[in-house]
C-alpha cells in the first residue's frame, strides 16, 4: 500500500506538469533566448524607423526633382533598412490583416475538422 503511494506521488510529481503544458523544453528555452537576443533595443528600433522615414523622405525629394537614378539608389536603401527592422523590431513590422484572417479561418477549420473526426472527443 506504501509503494503504491510513493509511486502515485512520484508520478504526480513528474507527469503533472507536463500533462499542464507548464513545463519549458530546451528547445524551447533556446527558441525563446534566440528570440530575445535577436530583438533590438527599443531605441534602436526607434533609430530605424527615423532613418527609414528620412530615406523615404529623401526618395520623394528625388522623384520630385526627376533624377532616376538618385530616386532608385534610395529605395534600395529603404529596402535594405526595411528587411533590418523586419529582423530586428518584429513589433514594428505591419501585419497583413487578410493573412492573418486566413489563419484564423484555417484555424477554427482545423478545430472544427478534429471535433468532427473525433467525434467530439478533441476538447475544443
């Protein structure tokens, strides 16, 4: 009877949390450092966002004064600043709303398709 309340607790104690989804692989802790150190600072975040602004600021000023050439140069430095604040400020970075409304839709569609397929024994 003693065993078997030590095993019951042991198997609390260890299958428990990861039952709760609480517990954090190292995989996972890796993802998530490799996410905080790939995050800028915000002020570099702010840095970008004022340099993007005066490039394209300086992009209508060539547009304005016909010159091509100057005009093509600075969109490719937007360009280049954007793809830096895409990897670095992931915050600052616009969200595609009709993506994001896909996802959700294939995600109440996958929701909806496991309920069915399960007969109801999913948990959703």
């Amino acid at each position: 009877m003693r065993n078997l309340l030590v095993v019951s607790l042991l198997m609390l104690v260890f299958v428990a949390p990861a039952a709760s989804g609480q517990t954090l692989s190292a995989e996972k802790a890796r993802e998530q450092l490799a996410m905080r150190e790939a995050n800028a600072h915000p002020a570099e975040c702010a840095r970008l966002r004022r340099q993007i602004d005066h490039v394209a600021g300086m992009q209508s000023r060539a547009n304005h004064l016909g010159n091509s050439h100057w005009e093509q140069r600075i969109g490719e430095q937007v360009g280049l600043f954007r793809g830096i604040q895409a990897a670095r400020c992931p915050n600052d970075v616009p969200v595609d709303e009709v993506s994001e409304a896909l996802v959700q839709l294939l995600k109440l569609a996958a929701k909806g398709a496991a309920t069915y397929f399960t007969f109801g024994m999913a948990g959703f």
